[in-house]
C-alpha cells in the first residue's frame, strides 16, 4: 500500500502509526518488487519520505524485518488475548485460522514478504535468530494452551504440549508456503480440512465453519 496523495506524511502521525504506515508500504513494495530487488531509496519514494526520515524509524533492511517480526508477536499476542473463557483448544486454533484468513484478505503481499524474509534468514544469521526466537515464542504459547486443554481433558493422555505446538507450526507454515508459490492453492479449505482432521484424532467436535469470505476486491484474484 503506497501512500496516497490525500494521506497524511508518516512524520505527523503518532509514533506507533508512523511505524505501522512504513511496514505496511514495506510489505506492499517489497512484496511486488522483491526483498533484494528493492532499495531504501525506493521505499522512501513510495512512503514520501526523505532518506534521513526514515532512517530514523528503521536504518536498514533488517530493522524492518524486526518491526515486522514483532508486528506479527502482538498480533498474535493479541488475538489470544482476546479470546472468551473457556474457549477449546480446537476452537482457539479455528479461531486463529480465521484470523489469518482476514489478514491475507487485507494485505495478499504478506506471504510473499514472509517468504522473502524466510530465504533472507537462510543467508542472514541476524535474521535467522530473530525468525527462530520468534517462531519459538509462539511454540510456547501454543504449549501453554496445549498444556491447559491437556488438563481438561481435551487430548489424549501423554500428549507432548511442545510436539503438539511444534507440529501445528509446521503444518501452518507448509500451507503458506504452498500457497505463497501458488496462487490458485486453496488455503483456506486445506486450513479447514487439517483442523477437520486434528479434531478428529483428538476426539474433539469440530467447529462451525468460518463465514464465507468476500470476493477480492480485485477481478481475477483467487481467495485463501
């Protein structure tokens, strides 16, 4: 999402949301150009913003890579919080998945920018850390919900919470992965169908399905 001529220069917005404004332009001219294919010089274009303004949120590359990161950490911190008491393990998860079908539908340039960021850590030991530390953060979350549902009963006795929180990871980042070099790969009826199946090995009812989704805004698009 390039600035827009009506919108008002990141420098006059709150911190919180100038930073906010120049990741999501970030993802969006990183995601149409590529990571190594684009300069800061180029991002300051699309943002309106001198060099020496944006060095000031993000010096490099890889701070961008790190507020994205941690864009991502609240997010995920946040809709867990958000969640109602006595809510299943199972329904956490659709509940999760939903979530990430919405921000797809916001912002389709996300999973090219993840993918991007994944070869990037490959190369980068800086980036590598930062993705693991991550990754692993929201292993020990999923752990803690798998931990509490473990002891409600809600899976089977002898359940590894860590293993489980592994797998579920594994499974999540092989379908954006699939569908980040696939267009026309069904997301969100492989996304179901894994949940579909996880309930199914733990003997638990499986949610009503999300609300359909509205059609891309743009023609010719396929949905999640």
């Amino acid at each position: 999402m390039t600035m827009n001529p009506s919108d008002p220069p990141p420098t006059r917005l709150p911190l919180a949301e100038r930073r906010r404004r120049i990741l999501g332009t970030a993802v969006s001219v990183y995601a149409q150009h590529g990571f190594h294919q684009t300069g800061m010089r180029q991002l300051c274009t699309a943002l309106g913003m001198s060099p020496g303004a944006l060095y000031r949120y993000f010096p490099g590359k890889e701070a961008i890579i790190a507020g994205l990161v941690e864009m991502d950490r609240e997010m995920v911190q946040r809709n867990l919080q958000s969640l109602p008491e006595g809510i299943s393990f199972v329904e956490t998860l659709q509940h999760m998945m939903e979530v990430t079908m919405e921000e797809l539908q916001t912002n389709e340039g996300l999973l090219a920018i993840w993918s991007e960021i994944a070869s990037e850590a490959t190369r980068n030991p800086a980036v590598a850390a930062l993705l693991s530390s991550h990754y692993q953060h929201i292993e020990n979350l999923l752990a803690t919900l798998a931990t509490a549902a473990l002891k409600r009963g809600e899976l089977r006795p002898g359940t590894h919470p860590l293993d489980l929180a592994r797998f579920i990871m594994a499974t999540h980042d092989g379908m954006m992965t699939r569908r980040a070099i696939d267009p026309a790969y069904p997301l969100q009826k492989v996304a179901q169908a894994n949940l579909a199946l996880f309930a199914h090995a733990i003997g638990a009812p499986l949610p009503s399905p999300p609300p359909r989704q509205k059609p891309a805004k743009k023609a010719g698009r396929p949905q999640p």
